[in-house]
C-alpha cells in the first residue's frame, strides 16, 4: 500500500520529468492529445486486476459483475458518441490498440467476403473455401507516402513491412500530385484491374475530409468491403463537424487516443443491418477474443468510458470547432510567413507543412523544436516535411490567437536552423546537432516557449 514515490522513486522520478516535460512545452505530435484528470484516474485504477475473458454475461472467470457494467456502458457511451442506432451499429470496446482493431478486422473482413462469396456462387468445395480465406486476398489503402497508415497494406520494394502486406496482397491508392488530394478517379480506375475485396479509407496524414460516397460506389462495384480507419479524426467525427463514415461504410475502426481524448486504445463499431452479415456481431467479437486478444483491460476500458462521456457533452463540439479553427489559423499562419502548406489549410486537426522550400529538414527542424520544448514530429509520409496537430494545445484551452503565436515560434525554429545549419558549415544532422545544443539562441527561444 506505498505510495509510488516511496516504492519505486525511480519510477516516479521518471513520470514528474515527463510530467513536466508535457506541461512546459507545446506538445504539436497530431496523433498526440492530452487526456482529462478524470480519464487518467479511470485508466489508473483498480480495475487492473481483474480477468474477465469473454463479453459481459458470458465470461470465462468469476467476480465480473462490475466489470459487465463497465463494459455495457462503455458500449451504450461509445454509439452515443457517434450517434448511431443499437439496432443497426454494435461496437466492441475491448481492442488494445488501433492497429489490434485493424487487424482484428482484416480477419473478418475475409470472413465476410467468404461468406458473401458463398451465398454468390453455392460453392461448398472445401478447397474453394479454403482459396477464399487463404491469406493474400486483395486489399487497398492509402499508401504511407500519400499519408496512410502503416497497418493499411503498406509494403516497400524491397520488404513487406506490416502484417497487412504481409498476409495480404495490397495495392495502395494515391493523392493527385497537383492537388495532393486523393484522386477518387484514379482510385476507381486502379480498383478496376485490381478487385479489391477490402477498400480501407482513413488516414494518419491527410489534412482534408473523406468522400466517402465515392469510395461506396467503388466498393460496391466489386462486392468490396469498406471500412474506414477514424483513429486521427474520431473525436471530430464524433462532434458531426466532419463527414460521417458510418453512412456509407460496414465497419469503422478507431484509436481512442488522438482527437477523442481517451486512454491508449481501439474501438470497433460494425454494422448489424448487412446482407449476410446477420452473425457479423458474433465474428467481430470472437475475432477480438480470442483470435486476437487475451483478457481486455479493463482500467483502459474504464478510461474509454470517461472519455466518451466527454465526447458525448454539450461541450465536445465546441472543443472540436476549436481545435480545427486552431489548426486552420496554424496553417493560414504559416503560409503568411511565406511557409508552404501542403493543400493550402486544412479541414481537420493536421497541418502538414513542406519544408522543402525552406533548404532545411523536417529532422533538423524537429531536433531544435526538442531543443526549444516544442514538440512535433517529422513526417515519415513527406520525408521533407513535419506534420502538426492542435488537439493536445486545444486541451489546454489555447485558442487562435496563441497558435498565431505558435505560428511565430515555429517560423523561428526554421530560420534558427537555417542559420545553424550554415554555422555548422555541413548538412549532416550530428554536425547540426552538436552546434544546437551549444548555442545561446536555442537556449533563449527555450526559454520563450
Ligand atoms: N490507424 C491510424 C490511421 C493511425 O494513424 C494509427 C496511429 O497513429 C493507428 C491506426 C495505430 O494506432 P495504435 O498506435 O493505437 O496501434
């Protein structure tokens, strides 16, 4: 019964450091957001300790009576949340991941397919069967470099690189380069010689909205499953101040800690009202637990919970105006000093800034941002450029006129590098850091943020 601090000092130095680190700096990292006290005292309670297998009324250990009507709630919270109706949308809330979420429904996806498949063509030839579940069926995702997610099939020339390219045959859809938004045309045609029996649309660095109507249109020309992956944007879907995916998708897959505000986790939602789909229910759940999964946490889902009482407040929606009305002065900002923004603005939390016109890299500009406790991350899809997000600095209750601020302090950073990248005299990043960490004015621009 010690407290942390008394048992583990070590630990609990660790957590004040960070602690501090997250509070003194301006935490930018789009994936990243900054949960309530409420929500963290949830995830970090007793409920740790307890196994529980299995679905609420149907688990594998004893002693779950409380953990059923955490689970039950967590489950009514999270239709809320989205707005959707019980008799037509389920949800599991157990995943213990995005990616876990992901996965799980790859998984069923085939299944479905499998059975959609079966009732088209009455083929009951166990080795028909079995060339339909094999693994290697046909899925398309935005590719990495266009701004997807890893787990949405994306692979390089040289190696498969997730289980999504691993076990299945990917072909990733793009963004027009003109415009860098996705190219619904493209995508149709490629889906043509393609066939996907798997579209996933959703996104880890797009900064405009979905249509999800044309990629419904798309998948239905090929019997296709669509599910969206919302883990960037749910918490704004949620608010209904972006386009909703559940009216034209069959599954939606989310993390529950980026704009949501939630512990670290993924939600499942998937429709109850598809032609042959009547046991969808069953195979999601039994797709988490146990093909998946072991027992769920239920501190996590305890966290869930309290988030999406959150989400599901008179208040959520303004926090969510607030965060893109952030994002967007963020980029119009940066685009007054003379900064490249990749579409101009955006209609989400994320900016994506190019930095290639600036003669600097998003890794040299991330290391002074470190420097200076700003913290934001170089864009893995556009090796030349960083990615931004306001959900973390709307949590805090910064509004436009502080990310105008922002806005300045990371027009700084990018002429400070600049200037240290010529002291430096070289355009390798250890030479770059060696001179950062020795000069004045990173320590006095630290000391501004
Ligand atoms: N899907 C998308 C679009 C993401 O951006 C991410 C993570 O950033 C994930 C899934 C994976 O989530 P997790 O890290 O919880 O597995």
């Amino acid at each position: 019964y010690k407290p942390l601090a008394e048992l583990d000092p070590d630990v609990q130095n660790i957590i004040d450091k960070e602690t501090w680190r997250q509070w003194s700096g301006l935490e930018l990292i789009a994936s990243e957001n900054l949960t309530s006290r409420a929500t963290m005292e949830a995830n970090g309670s007793i409920l740790t300790n307890k196994y529980s297998e299995g679905l609420p009324s149907a688990r594998y250990y004893g002693g779950n009576e409380w953990i059923d009507e955490l689970e039950e709630l967590c489950r009514k919270r999270a239709l809320e949340a989205f707005h959707l109706d019980p008799t037509k949308w389920g949800v599991n809330v157990q995943p213990y991941s995005g990616s876990t979420a992901k996965y799980v429904m790859f998984h069923i996806g085939l299944q479905r397919i499998l059975r959609a498949h079966l009732t088209a063509s009455l083929s009951d030839s166990f080795a028909a069967l079995t060339a339909l579940i094999q693994p290697q069926d046909r899925l398309m995702g935005l590719g990495l470099p266009d701004g997807g997610h890893l787990t949405h099939g994306y692979y390089t020339a040289k190696k498969k690189i997730t289980a999504s390219s691993i076990y299945f045959q990917s072909f990733p859809y793009g963004l027009d380069p003109a415009s860098h938004l996705i190219d619904y045309t493209k995508l149709a045609e490629q889906a043509r010689l393609f066939k996907p029996r798997l579209i996933i649309c959703g996104a880890s660095a797009y900064p405009r909205d979905w249509d999800y109507a044309s990629l419904r249109a798309t998948a239905n020309e090929h019997g296709a499953f669509l599910m969206a992956d919302i883990a960037h944007t749910s918490g704004l879907v949620a608010a209904q101040v972006l386009a909703d995916p559940f009216e034209h998708c069959d599954v939606v897959t989310t993390t529950t800690h980026k704009t949501l505000r939630g512990p670290r986790a993924g939600l499942i939602f998937f429709r109850k009202d598809l032609k042959n789909a009547e046991d969808l229910e069953k195979r999601v759940n039994e797709s988490v637990f146990p093909a998946c999964q072991g027992g769920p946490h239920n501190n996590t889902i305890a966290g869930i919970a309290t988030a999406l009482k959150q989400a599901c407040s008179p208040t959520w929606q303004a926090y969510a105006k607030q965060v893109i009305s952030n994002a967007q002065t963020l980029a119009t900002e940066l685009v007054n000093y003379g900064h490249k923004i990749q579409t101009n603005g955006t209609d989400n939390h994320l900016v994506l800034w190019d930095l290639r016109p600036s003669g600097v890299t998003g890794s040299k500009v991330e290391k002074i941002c470190d420097l200076v406790g700003i913290t934001i991350n170089k864009s893995a899809q556009a090796p030349g450029g960083i990615r931004l997000g306001t959900s973390a600095l709307t949590s805090r209750n910064m509004t436009e006129e502080d990310h105008k601020t922002v806005a300045g302090l990371l027009h700084r950073t990018v002429q400070l590098s600049l200037k240290l990248q010529k002291e430096a005299g070289s355009k390798l990043l250890k030479d770059f850091v060696r001179v950062a960490e020795k000069s004045v004015e990173v320590h006095a621009l630290r000391v501004e943020v």
